[in-house]
C-alpha cells in the first residue's frame, strides 16, 4: 500500500511546473484557491500556497495582496522560466566554461546557429 502511494507522488518539481502552468493560462493574477481548483483539486489548499511560496522564494512568481489572501503572476513567460533555471543550474557550477563548453558542443546544428545568431545581436553581451 505504501508503495502505491509513493509511486503517485510527485516530486517538488513537477508540482512546481503544474503550478507554473496553471498560473501561465490565468488570464491575471490568481489565487491559491483558483490554482488548487485549476489543478482538479488533487492537491490540498496548503501544498499549493507552499509550492507558491517556494516559487516566490526562487524568483519564478511575485504576488500582490487581493484581500486577506495573495494574487499570484508568474514573473516571466514559459521560455523566460527555462533560462532562469537555466542560469541557476550554471551559478550552482563551480567549472563554468566546462558546463558551458559542454552544453554547446552538445547542441545540433540549428541549435548551435542560432544561438551564434543571438549572441551576434547587438546587445546581447551582459543582459539578463
């Protein structure tokens, strides 16, 4: 029995992308409450404002007081989140140019051109 339940668990992770998403098809800010609903409800009122919490606390959310609860907004679009954790599994690295000569040779070639493309634009060195 225990097996089966640790077998539906989700890690912190996908909870977090579920949230993320829910938020992402808000057509504003959103509650905890709407989130939780959004989700199907599979998940308690609690996880739900923790997993908020915890997106707060990495920079992926901000949120504005709607009464006595919060509104939730994601701090960026889909591909904004990508390169934030992107860029937070980079700062964990102690061999940057390793990770990085690493990545790149690891991407195909349209990959690979296009980012010569992005990082040829102007002002593409320093901005984050």
């Amino acid at each position: 029995m225990a097996e089966q339940r640790a077998s539906r668990r989700r890690g912190q992770g996908e909870l977090e992308a579920l949230v993320l998403s829910a938020l992402q098809e808000a057509d504003g800010p959103a509650t905890a409450g709407w989130v939780q609903e959004r989700l199907g409800g599979g998940l308690a009122y609690t996880t739900v404002v923790t997993i908020l919490t915890r997106l707060l606390a990495k920079g992926a959310v901000t949120r504005e007081r709607a009464g006595r609860s919060f509104a939730w907004t994601p701090a960026s679009d889909h591909a904004g989140l990508a390169a934030r954790k992107m860029r937070r599994v980079l700062d964990a690295e102690n061999d940057r140019e390793a990770v990085l000569a690493s990545f790149v040779t690891g991407l195909g070639p349209d990959d690979e051109r296009l980012l010569r493309e992005l990082l040829d634009r102007p002002g593409s060195e320093g901005d984050d």
